[in-house]
C-alpha cells in the first residue's frame, strides 16, 4: 500500500517516525555501503575483467562522476517533483545499475554499470537528507539526521567486511547483487511509510544546461588523464578530451554566472570563509580519495593480503572517526575551526608519509596500523570542523546549497586525484600487478598526497579567521535553488558518528 498523506511533523520517537528513519538510512547505507565493498574488491575485478590501472580508475571515477555532476541538480529535482518520488527512482535506478554491474561480461560494461549508479546515487542521496529534514518536526531533525549519520556509518564500517568475505570465499560480482535486496526493502518501506513533500514555492527552470556542462567538462578532464597514463600527452585523442573537458568547464562557470537558478551559485563563494573551507576540502579530500583507492589495491597485491585483509586493516580508521568526531566538532565550536582544520590535515599528512613504509613484507603492526592511525587522528580534526565552518560561513536559508555545494567539491577532488596522482606517480599499465613498480609508484603517490594535506592546512590557516565563527548577519541577497543537504550537518551529541 503507496502512504498517499500530505507531509506532516513526525515524532521521532513513534512507530511512523522509526518507519521514516529506517527507509533513509536503508537507501543511504546501502550507496555508502557499495561504495567501501567497491575499494576492496577492485583486484579481483581487475583479474577477472583484465583491467589495468586506468580501468581501476574508471570502475571508481565513473560513479564519481555523475554523482559529483548531478547531486546538486538532483536536489532540485527533489524539491519540484518529490523528495520521495525522486529518492525511490534513485533507490531503484541504483539497484538497475547494480545488476548491470553484477553480471558484467567485460569491462567497458562493468564502467558503464558504475556510470549509471552513480546516477540513481545522485537521485537517492540528497533525497535521504531532505526526506528527514521536512518530515519531522522541528526539534527532532537534529536527533534524526544524528541517528542517521551513525546508521549510515555502521553501514561504511562493515562494508569491508561484507566485501572482503564475499570476494574471498565467493566472486566480486556478488557484492552488487547485495544490493538488490536492499533496494527491495528501502522501496518498500519508503512508499508505504514515507510522506511526500515538495516545496510548492520553487519557481524558474531547472539548471539543466550548468548539469550537462558539469559533466562534460569533468568526464573529459578525468578521460585525458587517465588515457595520458597509457598514450601519453602528446596524443591527439588525450588532447582533444583534455580541451572538451576545460572548455566544458570554463562554458560550465559562465553558464552559472550567468543563470537566474544555477546549481552552483557564484555569490555564494564572496564569503571567504566559505571559500577558504572548500579550498581546504579540494585539497586534503584529493589526497585522501588517492590514498584510499591505492592503499587497498596496494595490500592486495603487493603484501599479499585477502580482500577482507585489506578492507579490515582500515578498520581503526572508521572507528577513531566513528567515537571521536563529535568531540572534534564540540571543541572546534568553543576554539574555533581554524587551529583544527590546520593541525588535522597535518596529521593526515604525517599519515601519508608513514604509509611509505608499507612495502612487500612489512608488519601491520608495524607499519599499516600506525600509518592507518595518525591518517584516523587527522580525519577526526578536519572533518567535522570543516562541515561546520561551510554551514556557519553562511545564512541559514542557504545551509541546503552549502552542503551542497561542499559535498560535490569533495567528489570532483577524489575524482580528479584519482585520476591523475597514479599517473604523476608512474602508476600506469599493469604495474599495479608488479609488487616491485607498484611500490615505487605508491611512495610517489603518498609523497603527492601528503603535499596536498600541507596545502590544505596552510590554506586553512590563511583563510580561516581565528576564533569561533559566528553566522553572518541576514541581508537581502539573491534567492538560490535551494537544495536539500546532502552530508551530515556539523558535529553535535547527537550527530557523533560523521564520516568523510
């Protein structure tokens, strides 16, 4: 039975309220979910589908992609048409998508599998945040989005796990078909138990033109570097994308200038605070997603480790994140976000330097787990206090579009770093499968990534003004689309378990 009643406030603490919860975080566990099992299982996939390195670096970045080109526009699809129409299609379109990748006979299916996910994770992912931030009544939001945040998390905590044990005792294709059931039961719970609701008062066109021009530019850029690993600069094919990509990119920012309703409003970033926050996310969520991505494949294939091996020797680091954020996000309130959003991204890069001594034959005890543990530490310092310096960097009626905002910078940075650090690092071919060019090629890599982390606290430093920030005062400025969050919201007791 389809709940056909009119969006009302919903108590957390009822059965209805539980109903509400549940379907969100189903969906959005299930997209965090994948995406952890994905890292893991990327050697195999690369085994059985005869990839090399740029086709690890497709089977990640072509689900970046479309989720860094379309989550925004997604957002304001949501509030025309539906958050919960728009979020069961995505769940659906998700789930479509898995089974594309789940029985893939080659790679170039496998790519356009990913492509396609990360458009149903564009649709369902905003929609998750904006379901429960206009069903329940206003002093519950808070303990909602908190509950969510730590379900969501459970779910990225245990992918390794799921993914890792079903790699090494099954096949990696079954880590798609995962989700077809829980696709099945976030469409069922949401369409009998999750109102409808649209914000009536949204006028002008979609943005459609700055959506397609997004993606253009960025599937080009990404397609020019990844290539240049196997062609080289010189070719005319790795040319002619790289110009499609910033010519598409450069159309992209006067499109946005330009429009009346753009998915990426200009005046936004006029508050150096907000722009200093998201310089400081291009650069350590760039080294990050280049870390991570390595880091996996790297344990796999160069000491030797299982898939779950692999996934569980990251574990410490989603644990420090799990117990601690909501501290971080606390004292960064009291002392203000600058000093931990310089120190944090140190951390990360003393993280990143330690990694360098992973190599064939090295202990875990000795040379992961530290690494894993200082990169955990840092990530405890940045990440909560970061989100919190973009939503208090702006009005609270443009909170939606600075999340955001944020969230799809964070993704174009993983996406561009992990296109183009394996390939400043000499990581190119099938060198990944030769223990002793990997190694090389991942000491480059963290040596990159660890100058990215530097950048991001010096960049935090120059543009964060010491102290707590206070929000600015209301003005009349220009009416942005609004679009529904789309990452946790800053740390609080409730909301302990962020994740980056």
């Amino acid at each position: 039975m389809v709940n056909t009643q009119a969006a009302g406030p919903i108590a957390l603490g009822t059965a209805r309220g539980r109903w509400v919860l549940a379907a969100t975080a189903l969906g959005s566990g299930m997209a965090f979910l994948d995406g952890t099992v994905v890292n893991v299982a990327l050697p195999a996939m690369g085994e059985d589908l005869n990839a090399e390195i740029s086709g690890l670096q497709w089977i990640v970045n072509g689900y970046m992609l479309m989720l860094a080109s379309l989550i925004l526009l997604s957002g304001s699809l949501g509030d025309r048409l539906g958050r919960r129409k728009t979020f069961v299609t995505g769940v659906i379109w998700f789930a479509l998508a898995s089974l594309v990748c789940a029985v893939a006979p080659n790679l170039e299916v496998m790519i356009a599998g990913r492509i396609l996910q990360g458009i149903g994770g564009a649709l369902l992912t905003p929609g998750s945040l904006a379901i429960l931030q206009t069903s329940f009544k206003q002093s519950d939001r808070a303990k909602a989005v908190g509950t969510w945040s730590g379900l969501t998390s459970v779910a990225a905590a245990v992918g390794p796990f799921v993914g890792g044990t079903l790699v090494d005792s099954g096949s990696w294709r079954w880590i798609f078909v995962l989700n077809l059931p829980l696709a099945a039961a976030t469409v069922l719970v949401t369409l009998r138990h999750v109102p409808e609701t649209r914000d009536e008062t949204m006028a002008g066109k979609l943005d459609v033109a700055g959506a397609v021009l997004a993606t253009v530019g960025l599937a080009g850029v990404t397609f020019g570097l990844i290539s240049a690993g196997d062609r080289g600069f010189g070719d005319a094919l790795v040319l002619s994308t790289l110009a499609i990509g910033v010519l598409g990119l450069a159309a992209f920012v006067e499109v946005e200038r330009r429009s009346s309703h753009p998915i990426l409003p200009p005046g936004i970033f006029k508050n150096l605070r907000f722009t200093g926050a998201n310089l400081v996310t291009i650069a350590v969520y760039g080294a990050l997603g280049t870390a991570t991505f390595l880091l996996v494949v790297f344990l796999q294939t160069a000491l030797g480790y299982g898939a779950l091996e692999a996934g569980a020797a990251l574990l410490p680091m989603t644990l420090l994140m799990l117990t601690l954020s909501g501290y971080a996000g606390q004292l960064s309130e009291i002392i203000g976000a600058r000093i931990h959003m310089t120190v944090g991204p140190l951390f990360m890069a003393a993280g990143f330097l330690l990694m360098m001594r992973v190599k064939p034959g090295a202990s875990y005890l000795t040379a992961v787990l530290p690494s894993v543990i200082v990169l955990g530490i840092g990530l405890v310092c940045t990440v909560a206090p970061l989100t919190s310096t973009v939503l208090n960097a702006v009005e609270d009626h443009h909170a939606g579009v600075a999340s955001g905002v944020n969230n799809a910078i964070a993704r174009t940075a993983q996406l561009m770093a992990v296109a183009a650090i394996p390939l400043a690092a000499g990581i190119t071919g099938d060198s990944y499968r030769d223990p002793a060019a990997f190694s090389d090629g991942f000491r480059m890599a963290m040596w990159i990534s660890s100058g990215l982390a530097v950048l991001g606290a010096a960049l935090a430093w120059v543009t964060l003004a010491p102290g707590k920030a206070s929000k600015p005062p209301a003005a009349e400025e220009q009416h942005y689309t609004h679009c529904p969050l789309v990452s946790p919201p800053p740390a609080t007791p409730e909301a302990a378990a962020t994740t980056p």
